[in-house]
C-alpha cells in the first residue's frame, strides 16, 4: 500500500526552487531517510507536505500529489528542537490531552487513561512526568515526550525531523531503538530527516539524497576528519583558570561539584559526557552567565572581583556559541543586524563602513552568502543558524571562544569546513577553545586534550 506519493512535483518558496519535477513514493510500514546539506530544503519540503508554509505570496507547489495531510491524526511530525515545539506554559500531560481530544471524540477520563499509555510507549514514568514542564525535561526526555505526541493518534505516517540532533551517543541509541520498537508494533511508515549518516543507515529500509533541488539516490561521503593538532609550545601559559567551582539548583542538589580547569593560550580542549552531566551548565559558570561559587581567573584577573562595567568590556574577549541556535539568536533581527550588535557595543568607534566590511567578512568565513544578511532566524536551517551564532561571535575576534555542540546540525560537507575554520583562526588567530560536543571524532581530531565530565565533575 502506498503511503506517500509525488509525481512531477516542484516546489519553489520566494526565489529558490526546493524541488523540481521531484518523483517519490513511501510505502506502508517502510522507514525512508532524508539526507541532504544544511540549507539544501528538507524540513522545507517536509513542511510544504503538510501545508505548514506561512509563504502564502511566495510559495508555490506543483505536481500530483498522493498524500492524506492532516496533521495529528494523518500524520505525526516529531520536530527538530522539541524545547521550540513545546509549550513552555503547558504540562505534558497538557501536550498529549490536546493532542487526543483534538482529533479523537472521546472522554477526557478516557483520554487520560491513553496519556498514560503513550507515556509507556517511550519509556517515561506517568507519575513523574504527567505534571512536568518542557523546562524540567532533558533532551532525551523532551524528545521522547515529542514522539508520544507523534503517535498519539495512532498515524500510519510520521516525519521525524532531526531527532537525536545535540543528544549523546546513548540516548541516540534509545531514541533510534524507540522510533524501530514503535514503527514495528504499529506499522507506521516513517521519514526520517538527518544529516547524520550512520543514524539513517542504522534504522532507514532505504535512503535518498535532496541536492539543489533534486531527488536521487545516496552516495556514503567519505569521512575527512583530519589529523590531531601537534603538541602546544611550551612554555604553557594559563589564559582560563578554574578553582573550586560549583553550581547549585537548589541548596541541595549540586550540577557542578567542585571543578578545576586550566586552559592555555592556544589551546583547544574538549569537553564530553552524558546528557545531564553539566557540560552546558559549567559553561556558563566559567563565563559568569550563572550564579556559582569558587574563583574563575582570565589572564590572572579574578572575573568575581572585576566591576559590572570592567566585566562587560572583558566579554568581547571571552564569547559563547551555545547550543541552540534558533533559541539563542533575536526572531525580531535580521542577520546583519545580529552579527553587527557586538561591534556596536564593544567597538562603537567603526564607520557604519567599516562594521558592514567585518560583518561581509566573517560571514565569508563561516561559507555564508550575503544574500542571508537580510533574513530572519527563522527562515534558516538548523546548519545555517549554526554558522551565523558562530560568525556572531568571531566577528569580536575573542580570545576565548566556548562551543557548546556545535557540530550537532552541520552535514558532512558543513563539518569538514567548521573543523578547518576551527584551525585556521586558532592558529592565525591564537584563540583559545573549549568545544562541547558528543562527537568523539570531531573531539580527537580538533583538541589538544579532552576532559570528560560525570555528575558534575571533571576527569
């Protein structure tokens, strides 16, 4: 039985062609990976399926379509960042009644029996989680939590749009066991969207590449990682130092548990653990985001003993790209506008002239085109919004830049460029980096020295 069904199909959306006389089908109970390159249109086009476009002027499908499209009870979508998906008022429980009482005529006692339900289906506890927050929820747990609202419906189709994006290695393993557990008890078909390789060839029956516009078959790209960086020249000189560090919650529960870094100039130091485990959190301590206690020293200077106007003029040395990039950049700004906004706080002397040249050319660096200067968060991909987050930040040329999983939405193609960028402006440049991320591979291939963290201590 076919599913999905497209013959002939074009979409265009404003000036761009997302697909051009593309042809594909989906059977029933068949799992089909997406693949394609940052900006290349997959959520678009998966989007454009389900009439979610708000381009009602400037988007335009053509083509015989076979597909029943009605959201919740049709199909289900599990979307890229389920902390943007969900409602920050609204309790799962909330979430998953809504969605039931939507689409199903039933009684809410009833309905909450089939809350209840679904909550074993991916695995999480009815008693813990019916009251929780989107906030209360870790990643893996937010995603499970998008999943139950996925298949609440029982639909024989669902689009899984980057679903184990920024998750580690563990919980990758449960969500990818999850979606086969649930697509084989309920045979529903399943479009999954990545651009992680081995995540699609791990669960997908078959897999097809969207390239400018075009459906074809995949091709495995070749894995170029590069070589560890030599040895740092001695003498090693501190520029970060972190005594006794330490983040509470509540005056209980710790998430960071005294930690000691150093980091020297030039260095690049990786950072790996579990989801939960305080990565983000230490972070943020170590850049005086959050309330902790114990002393952080830059180039000497205490940054607890530093005044609010001293501290601030300190920032442009010492930026952070975090880890969700739509979240962290402003939906009222365009591009220039976001990238600009630090060189007018910390470099208010620059010529209107002068700022638009940095700006011009950081965002050559990160392999951005100027035609994205007028856009809104919004309408980037998840790669896209990636690389602005990152030119936002090297356009102050800091001396210290943390990454926090900044290799978790960029395609193969997107991730050779962000490690050879990472080199070049730690070698030319001299700044020093402290990279996040799950990915072992771009960890030993990037850093002088990996730490790893567990329960909020570093090792």
């Amino acid at each position: 039985m076919t599913l999905l069904s497209f013959e002939n199909l074009t979409i265009t959306l404003k000036d761009k062609i997302l697909l051009s006389n593309g042809n594909f089908s989906m059977k029933k109970g068949e799992i089909v990976g997406l693949q394609g390159a940052n900006g290349a249109g997959k959520t678009t086009l998966a989007l454009s399926m389900l009439g979610l476009l708000d381009h009602k002027d400037s988007f335009h499908m053509e083509g015989d379509v076979l597909f029943k499209r009605v959201l919740g009870r049709d199909v289900g979508f599990i979307f890229q960042d389920p902390t943007l998906a969900l409602d920050p008022l609204q309790t799962v429980g909330d979430h998953l009644l809504e969605s039931i009482l939507n689409h199903q005529t039933i009684s809410k006692k009833e309905a909450l029996i089939r809350v209840e339900e679904l909550l074993r289906c991916v695995h999480l506890s009815a008693q813990r989680f019916l009251k929780a927050y989107p906030f209360q929820l870790s990643g893996g747990e937010a995603q499970r939590v998008m999943i139950a609202i996925a298949i609440a419906n029982d639909p024989p189709f669902i689009i899984a749009d980057e679903p184990t994006t920024a998750l580690d290695n563990a919980v990758q393993g449960e969500i990818v066991g999850l979606l086969k557990n649930l697509q084989k008890k309920f045979g529903m078909g399943i479009l999954l969207i990545s651009h992680d390789v081995d995540l699609l060839e791990s669960i997908a029956d078959r897999i097809v590449t969207l390239d400018n516009g075009i459906i074809h078959s995949f091709v495995r790209p070749q894995k170029t990682m590069g070589t560890p960086p030599k040895p740092l020249a001695k003498p090693l000189i501190p520029l970060l130092e972190a005594n006794d560090i330490h983040v509470h919650v509540d005056t209980r529960h710790a998430v960071v548990k005294g930690v000691e870094l150093i980091l020297y100039r030039g260095e690049i130091l990786g950072i790996q653990g579990k989801n939960g485990a305080g990565k983000t959190t230490l972070a943020k301590a170590l850049l005086h985001l959050i309330p902790m206690t114990g002393h952080v020293l830059y180039e000497g200077q205490d940054l607890r003993k530093l005044s609010l106007k001293a501290l601030c003029r300190q920032r442009k040395n010492m930026q952070m790209i975090f880890q969700n990039p739509i979240a962290s950049l402003n939906p009222m700004w365009t591009v220039s506008d976001i990238i600009e906004e630090g060189l007018k706080c910390h470099e208010p002397h620059l010529s209107k002239n002068e700022r638009t040249q940095r700006v011009n050319r950081v965002l050559r660096d990160v392999q951005l085109g100027p035609c994205l200067l007028s856009h809104y968060p919004q309408t980037l991909s998840g790669g896209e919004a990636q690389r602005v987050s990152l030119a936002r930040s090297l356009v102050l040329r800091p001396k210290l830049l943390i990454l926090d999983e900044p290799t978790a939405s960029l395609d193969p193609s997107s991730l050779e460029n962000f490690l050879t960028l990472v080199r070049t402006i730690n070698q030319v440049q001299g700044t020093s980096f402290i990279i996040i991320s799950h990915n072992q591979d771009v960890l030993h291939a990037l850093c002088h020295r990996i730490l790893r963290m567990d329960e909020g201590r570093l090792s």
